[in-house]
C-alpha cells in the first residue's frame, strides 16, 4: 500500500447494511457495506474542474495503444486511436506524469521515449501529439508485453509510493502472440502495482481477456464498437482517473476466533469477486485491494461464517476497516464499520432479508446468468442459453436495471419480463452481443433503503 500524507483527499464514510439476527443453529452473516469517498476529487471532471500545477495529487499515466496489424482494417481504427490518444492526453492535468506505448507483438516507447515519464504541461501534451503521428499498423498483439512496460515506467519515476498510477489500454484483436498464461503471468506481477481500464474497438478481440485485464488491474472494461466514439470515451476515462486522489486503499476485515469469511465482492457500481485477493494483515484480519478512490461510493457484500450460539447471545461477527499505510508501514483507519450477529427464536426477525443484501445478490446472480447464458448460446445450447437468458431479463426487469434490460433486449425477445419468458432471437448483431457481455457486471444501486 501507500504513503499517505496529502491533506487535501476523500474523507471515508463506511455504513452497514443487514439482518443481524439468525434463527437457532443460525452461521452465516451477510451485509452490504457501502462506502462514500467526499473532499478529494471529482470523479468523471477533475480536469475541467481548475486544478492547477501541484494542485492535484502525485500521479502518473500511461496509455497503451494498439498498433497491430489490424488496426488498419479499417484504417479509421488507427487514426481514431491517435485522435483519442490526443484527447487524452489533453485532459491530463499539468504536473501528472506520463508516457505513450504503441503495443504489437512487442512494446515500444512513443513517447516520451527515454524510458522516463514526461511531465504534463502545454509543451509535453503538444510534443506528445505529434509523437502520435508516427503511429502506425503492422506487427502483432502481446498485451503482456506492453503492461509490463507499463509497469517499469511507471514505478521507476521519481514518485512518492503514495503516486495514483494509471494505465489506459486499448486493443482490436486477440491476443494471440503470447500465450494465455504469459497475459496471466503480467497481470499478476503488476496488479496492485497500478490500476488500468481496457477498452476493446470494433468486434474483432477477446471479450474475456479485456474484462480479464480490468478485473486483475482493478480498472473497468467496456467495448467501443465505432471507432469515431473512442475519443469521447477516452477523454471520460481521463478525466476520471484525474479525479483521483488517493490510491491503494484496502478494505480490511477483521473476524474473532471461530469466525470465517465466505466471500467479499465489490457489487456496485460492478460485481468484482475479491475473495481470492485477500493478504494478511495480522491475526484474524486481512485485506482485500479497492485500488484508487476520489469522490465516489462503492457497495461490498460480505459474507462471515460465524460459530453457533444460544438463542440470546450476541457477537461481533466482523470489523470493516478502509486503510492505507502510513508510510512507515503502519496502517491509518480512514473509516470502519461493524458487522453484529444476534440469535433469535422470533421467526419474523431471523427470516427477515435486507433490501441491500437481496438486492445485491441478485445483481451477482444476473452478471452471473448473462454470461452464462451466452456462453451457451455461443455453445449451440438453445435451451440452456434461452433459460439463462430469461432469468436474466427477470432479474434486471425486477431491480430496475434498465440499462442491461435494453442490451438483453438486442439478444432476445422478451415475452414476458416478470416471468422471465423470451426467445432467442434468430440473429443478434455482433457488437450487441459483445456489448451485453462486457457490460454485465455492471449493477444498480439500491435507493431509498434504510438500515
């Protein structure tokens, strides 16, 4: 984790949601946990929003372009790749650190190409431009190489530990010059290490290795099926990146002798399963990474294993701290919540769910369904496809989650949402597909739920 010492970044706010009680012979806890990130950064505008040189936090970017062979069928894929390479480049905010890597079978430096970061300013960012000219398509695609590449420059600059670093990545095609397990191998080495969104454009990639880069890297994932949108999206991602302000935080939690944690999941604004990325932080605690933070909130479902109880007793089933290191690797609480079990014998009160957690565990089941269902349907299994597929609009009809309702719709005909009866329709265009499973983990939140 980070130094953390700036004065002027988000105070944390954790609040838990749950049934406490548990029936007789009751062990298994679970409660959303929301946390609110207010004072530092605005997400998604920090750029337009009057910082000036040093007025921002210590960070350091770098945009990993795709320069592969077919990024010139059609060409428009490449000169929209410069176009929006620029446009990143000019939301970044002066003083940030940064560095451009055309990415083909090998990585290699654009810019500023000393194998150093160049600092933000009116010079570098028209310097940086005009780098870009000489961008061009040939070669072909290991994008393990260029996170890794990435990576050294990005820990190598003269940065406090405490640096937001971020990489923006870019491909059209599958990732066929490396094999799957080298890509497993980079993402390992350089998860935690810095965070990256991945964007795939045009039809041609690998839905599963994007979304495998943006989960391992803490970063999000999405498809950009025209060309002509990527500098939009680009510009987006850049902006929100300079709205962070803190970096490395973790959630760590804590359980007494007897207790077990089943799983922790990021739920919103996407379904990110960090049960596997615990490290131990101590005696019956540990951390789980939420990479960098500005002005923002996130909900995780925890689920806590605790002994049995009389009816009566009550216990901490778990403490939810948000911490960074000092520095002097110690550890700073920034928020924390706790997590109670209480044994009942009222049958209302112990079978009682929380809106969150019900809401939320059918969020993790309906990113669940979609990609089920079109992995069978890919498969030729209609029936299986057409049932999962069904589950899904019944799920996302009844949460109100309209966005994945809409991109279901171009896969199926709904019949009927509440029941959720649908066919497959006969022919789904490609982009729609892709989009509908690159999006599925995306989730709603609850509104108007009182604990």
């Amino acid at each position: 984790m980070a130094n953390f010492a700036k004065s002027n970044v988000p105070r944390f706010a954790v609040e838990v949601y749950q049934n406490e009680y548990l029936p007789d012979g009751g062990r298994e806890v679970n409660a959303v946990v929301t946390v609110t990130s207010t004072g530092g950064g605005t997400t998604g505008g920090a750029a337009a929003h009057g910082y000036v040189p040093g007025g921002g936090p210590d960070a350091a970017v770098a945009i990993m372009v795709d320069c592969s062979g077919s990024m010139d069928y059609p060409p428009l894929k490449m000169r929209a790749a410069r176009e929006a390479t620029a446009a990143a480049i000019d939301a970044l905010r002066d003083g940030v650190r940064f560095a451009v890597i055309g990415g083909t079978h090998e990585a290699k430096e654009v810019y500023p190409g000393d194998g150093e970061l160049a600092v933000a300013d009116a010079h570098t960012r028209e310097r940086a431009k005009r780098a870009l000219r000489g961008l061009t398509a040939g070669g072909g695609t290991a994008i393990g190489t260029w996170l890794r590449l990435a990576d050294r420059l990005l820990n190598t600059a003269d940065l406090p530990d405490s640096a937001v670093r971020h990489g923006i990545l870019l491909t059209d095609g599958r990732n066929e010059h490396e094999s799957p397990e080298d890509l497993a191998a980079a993402l390992e080495a350089c998860a935690g290490r810095f965070t990256c969104d991945a964007r795939g454009v045009g039809t041609d990639w690998e839905v599963k290795e994007v979304t495998q880069i943006a989960s391992s890297m803490l970063g999000s994932a999405d498809i950009v099926a025209d060309p002509v949108a990527l500098a939009a999206d680009f510009t987006h991602m850049m902006e929100t990146a300079m709205g962070k302000e803190i970096a490395d935080v973790a959630l760590r939690l804590w359980t007494p002798m007897g207790a077990e944690i089943k799983f922790v999941k990021q739920v919103a604004p996407t379904v990110e399963d960090l049960t596997e990325r615990r490290t131990q932080a101590g005696p019956r605690a540990g951390d789980y990474p939420t990479g960098s933070w500005g002005d923002e909130s996130r909900d995780y479902h925890v689920c806590v294993e605790v002994p049995n109880a009389e009816i009566g007793q009550e216990m901490l089933a778990a403490r939810v701290s948000l911490v960074i290191d000092r520095g002097d690797g110690s550890p700073q609480t920034l928020s924390h919540g706790l997590v109670r079990a209480v044994w009942t014998d009222d049958m209302a009160a112990s079978t009682s769910i929380n809106p969150q957690v019900a809401h939320y565990t059918g969020q993790a089941e309906l990113a669940q369904v979609i990609q089920q269902g079109l992995d069978a349907r890919k498969s030729g299994d209609t029936y299986g496809a057409t049932a999962k597929l069904g589950r899904a609009v019944q799920l996302a009809a009844g949460s109100g989650n309209s966005d994945t309702a809409k991109l279901l719709a171009k896969v199926v005909d709904v019949v009927d949402a509440a029941t959720g009866t649908v066919r497959l329709k006969a022919k789904v265009e490609e982009a729609d597909e892709m989009t509908l499973e690159t999006r599925s983990t995306k989730t709603v939140r609850v509104k108007n739920v009182k604990k």
